[in-house]
C-alpha cells in the first residue's frame, strides 16, 4: 500500500486526494457515464437492428464523418398527448404518496423518538422488518387482500358488512395503499433520525411559558423537523415519480405513469430512442427538485 501511494505521489496524488476521488469515480462511472448513454441513445435514429437505433456518428460513403443526431424523439414527447398525460399522472401520484406517507408516518416517527429506549429499539426493528422480504412478495400480498375473493372481501362478506364483493384491486386505492405501505419506512427512518436528536427542553420550555400542546408542536417541533420532513419527501417523491411495480399489480392497466410508458416504449415498442428521451425528461425535471433540497440543507447547516 505505501508503495502505491509511493507511486502515486510522483504523478502528484496524495493519499487523501485518492480517498477524495474516489466518490467522484463512483458517480462517474455509475451516473455520468449511464445518463451519457441514455443521452446518446434519446438523439439517436430507431432502426430494426440490435440494439434498435443508428449510431451517432458514422462515416458516409465520402468518407465524411457524419452526426445524426434526432430530436423528433423530444418533439414527439410534446406533440402526443399520452405522454404528458402520463408524467402529469407520474407527479400527482406521487405527490399524494408523498403527502400520505407524510400524515402516517410523521407520528410513527415522533412516539418512537418519544418512546423509552427499549421500546424504541423494538418499534424502529418493527420499521425495517419489511426489508427482509422481497418488496415484490409483500406487492403480491397486497393483491391477495385486495383481490374479489381475498381476506377483505372474504372477511366482510362473512361478517354480513357487505353482500357483493368490493371492487378494491385494480384502482388508485390499491395503488395508493401498495404506494404507501412500500414506502413508508423511508419516511419514518428519517424523521426518527432527526427527531431524535431534537432538543426537547425546548418544547417543556414553550409549554411552561403558556403554549398548549398542540402549538408547541407546532411553534417549535415542527420547524425543527423541517430538514427530516424535506429528507424523507424527497425519499418518497424521486421513486414513486418512475414507481413501475405497484401501479401495475395494484392500479392495473387504467394507473398511466411514466414507468409503464418506459417499460412499453422499451420491451414492447423496441423505441429505445423515445425511452430514453423520456428518461432524461425526467431526469431534468427531478434533478431540480434535489438541488432545491441539497440548497435547503446546506442553508440550514450554515445557521
């Protein structure tokens, strides 16, 4: 190892230049370099070849080098309004998700910073014991108790609550409860994280001074969990917006997202060029929502 950073040192690399390099290696290899591809691919010609697009650049018979770049593959975005439609639906939905897990996760998360320390070490392996089971298996599960003849239906039609059988799988309930179920361990970690090193003095300190409780919450706790309610909206609303898996086993054919859309424009329709237009529309359009929130953070840790 000293030998190497011998070596290193003569090129003018230290040791802790190549600890500081190697993220910028990881998000280079693993994000530049794919999103480049993707890039590529949006302006390129679909052909019946594999892969099914022309090269970007390529030699004509004058042995000029040639660029072919195609952008009717951004304009067809704008021009049919499936796709828009569809990103449309890809925001509200995970809008409301994000709000959803939001309202039941954020008082998971403050009783188990609020519980003792036992207890505490029990919920939050209670939080993530979902994790240990595919997320595809626990989706699955969903469909069986959604299902005309699942637990529900079955359960209510023999209590004589209902007559017929509910209509619950295929629509934006089951969507929105598989959405949330899958979801809401990556709101209440967070919050815990930041709830827990909250400063409770702080709060006995407004109600001694008159506030009643409810405006102690929401005079001190509340905006000092502003950072963990930003972090795990963020955790919620980038994933959900490109969501493929729980919009098709629980919304059915009726949930248009944008990851259905990828996934036909990709296997079915074998146009890979307008796949990755939309993916890097997409991306741009998400992309800003991380900046606005990594500027959050980085404002609120110079305070």
């Amino acid at each position: 190892m000293e030998r190497l950073l011998r070596r290193l040192a003569r090129f003018g690399i230290s040791g802790r230049g190549l600890i500081v390099a190697l993220p910028y290696l990881w998000l280079l290899a693993f994000f530049a370099a794919p999103f480049l591809i993707v890039l590529k691919i949006s302006v390129s010609h679909q052909a019946l070849a594999i892969p099914p697009y022309e090269p970007l650049v390529a030699w004509t018979a004058k042995h000029v080098l040639e660029i072919q770049l195609d952008l009717r593959n951004y304009l067809s975005l704008f021009a049919h309004g499936l796709y828009g439609a569809a990103f449309l639906n890809s925001l509200r939905v995970a809008f409301l998700s994000t709000i959803f897990t939001l309202l039941i996760g954020y008082p998971m998360a403050y009783g188990i910073a609020r519980a003792g320390a036992g207890a505490r070490n029990f919920l939050l392996l209670l939080v993530v014991l979902p994790f240990w089971t595919s997320q595809l298996l626990r989706i699955y599960a969903w469909v069986g108790l959604f299902k005309a003849n699942g637990l529900i239906n079955e359960t209510l039609l023999a209590l004589g609550v209902i007559h017929q059988p509910l209509t619950i799988l295929f629509t934006p309930f089951a969507m929105y409860v598989g959405i949330v179920y899958s979801y809401l361990p990556y709101v209440i970690l967070p919050l815990y994280a930041n709830l827990e090193k909250l400063d409770w003095q702080l709060v006995e300190a407004a109600q001694d001074l008159g506030c009643r409780p409810w405006k102690a919450f929401y005079k001190v706790t509340l905006p000092l969990s502003r950072n963990g309610i930003l972090a795990a909206s963020m955790l919620v609303f980038i994933p959900a917006t490109g969501e493929f898996v729980i919009p098709t086993l629980l919304g059915g054919p009726n949930s248009l997202m944008m990851g259905r859309i990828l996934w036909d424009e990709f296997f079915s329709n074998r146009d890979w060029p307008v796949a990755g237009a939309i993916a890097i529309v997409m991306l741009l359009v998400l992309v800003p929502c991380m900046m606005w929130y990594l500027s959050i953070q980085a404002r609120g840790s110079d305070r």
